[in-house]
C-alpha cells in the first residue's frame, strides 16, 4: 500500500493545476484529482494537468457530485443523456490522466425527506455507468463508489445490495464519512470486500475533521484491518483546508500516516 493525497486538500489554497508542484515538493508520489468544474473537464485542461504534474501518478480521479451525478440517475432520459455528455468527459479526462479509477458519489439524499430505495434498479443502473465509463476511457478506467454519509451511499448495507446487481462497481473508503454516517470503517471494508480499490484519510475529533495525527482515528488499526483483508490499492490523505495553516503541517501529516503504515508493515 502506498499513501498519496487528494487535490482537493488544496481547495482555496492552491488551484487545481498549481497543486502538483506543491505534491512533488512535499514528496508525495500519487494523487487523486479532484476536477472542480466544467471547464476542468475539457481535454484542454487535462492538457494542462499533464504538462504540471511531472511524475506524480495520478491513481483516480474525483467530481463534485451535484453538478451532474444525482441525474445520472433521473427518470427521465432527457435528463440522463445531458449528464452522460458530462461523465463522457470526465472519462476521458481519467483517460489522458492515466488514472485507473474514478471516485463517484452518486445520488445525494434531501434533509427530511424518507426514501425508499429501490436497489434492483440503482444497482442495474450503476453497471450501466460502469460499463459507459469503461467504453468511454477505452478500457482505462473503473467506477469506484465512495461511502458519503449524505448520500444514497451512506451506511454499509447500501453496497451489499448494489453489488448484487452490478459485478463491475468497485468501492472507496472515506474514513471520516464513515464515522459521520455512524458505523465504523470495518463494517464498511467487510461489504466492500475485493470491490475495495481507493482509501480517503482524514482524521476526526468527534464533530470536526482534522489532519492525520490531530484526531482521535486509530490509523493503525485501519491499516491492520486493511492488510489483513488481502487489500492491495493505495490510500490518500483527502482533508479539508481549514485543517491546517501552510503546507509543512500537510508534509507532517503525511509521514504520521506513512509511520503508521510502517508500523504494521514491520
């Protein structure tokens, strides 16, 4: 396993494209991009992105979710073909980028609103968009589900009736919506199982998040339970901005978790 980090621990910091210098300086090897908006979906963009991200391996890319993903769901197929034209470009942005995997959040859950979820259809749907992302990054590139504790994928048993329907769909862990969703990370590599392809790390306080070592998150024992599992992708640190002031807190936080990881490696 090897830990990287998310370009969306940048966000307000440093633009997209003006991350990578940062990550090498900070001797990160591998990232998660974080696409922030339209315009970062254009082949233009990724142009630019291989131009600045030297050496820096590039393992999965990620989306806002409400610009599009919610209606890659939607009823009507007006609505669909509009998003597809979207998720088109971002997989062959994943494609230039070389990136294996692409971090998806799918449907987003309203605040008071009760659902009744129906899995058969959802699951069918999301081989769908596995086998759309496949064709279109001519092969490159798998969807990989991310647990959200304000989504459809919010608790464990989400998964354990998607994959049902769609043998393709791989999982990523987020560690602190995990914990935000009220059950614990194991309970959710227990369903993800060999679908699990991409780790997000980030610490957290009980109420708020935090850098890697700031927190009260056992990271050794994730990564035991990891290991234990046969798991054999990579992890990166996603946090937020306001976790921290400049970048050396960020370089500190990255050698706790590789420190960590060692620990249970010896």
């Amino acid at each position: 396993m090897r830990i990287g980090i998310s370009t969306a621990s940048f966000f307000k910091k440093a633009l997209t494209e003006d991350s990578f210098p940062i990550i090498r300086k900070l001797g990160i090897p591998l990232c998660e991009t974080f696409l922030c908006s339209y315009s970062e979906y254009k082949k233009e963009f990724t142009d630019l992105l291989n131009e600045r991200r030297g050496d820096t391996e590039v393992i999965s890319v990620h989306t806002l979710t409400q610009q599009f993903e919610p209606d890659l769901f939607n009823y009507t197929e007006r609505a669909r073909k509009d998003c597809e034209y979207v998720f088109d470009k971002v997989a062959h942005a994943a494609f230039e980028l070389g990136a294996p995997y692409y971090t998806f959040h799918g449907p987003a859950k309203l605040r008071h609103v009760p659902y009744r979820l129906h899995y058969e259809s959802l699951g069918r749907r999301v081989e769908e968009l596995c086998g759309f992302l496949r064709e279109h990054s001519l092969g490159t590139t798998s969807l990989c589900y991310e647990n959200v504790h304000w989504c459809y994928f919010s608790e464990p048993s989400y998964f354990t009736e998607i994959k049902k329907y769609s043998p393709s769909v791989k999982a990523c862990l987020d560690v602190k919506q995990a914990l935000q969703s009220g059950f614990s990370p194991e309970e959710y590599i227990q369903t993800m199982d060999e679908r699990l392809t991409n780790v997000h790390l980030c610490d957290y306080n009980g109420e708020t998040t935090a850098l890697p070592g700031k927190g009260v998150f056992d990271f050794v024992k994730l990564f035991d339970t990891l290991l234990t599992s046969g798991y054999e992708g990579d992890a990166v640190m996603e946090v937020y901005s306001n976790d921290y002031t400049d970048y050396d807190e960020l370089a500190e936080a990255y050698e706790y978790l590789l420190n960590c990881l060692y620990t249970v490696q010896r």
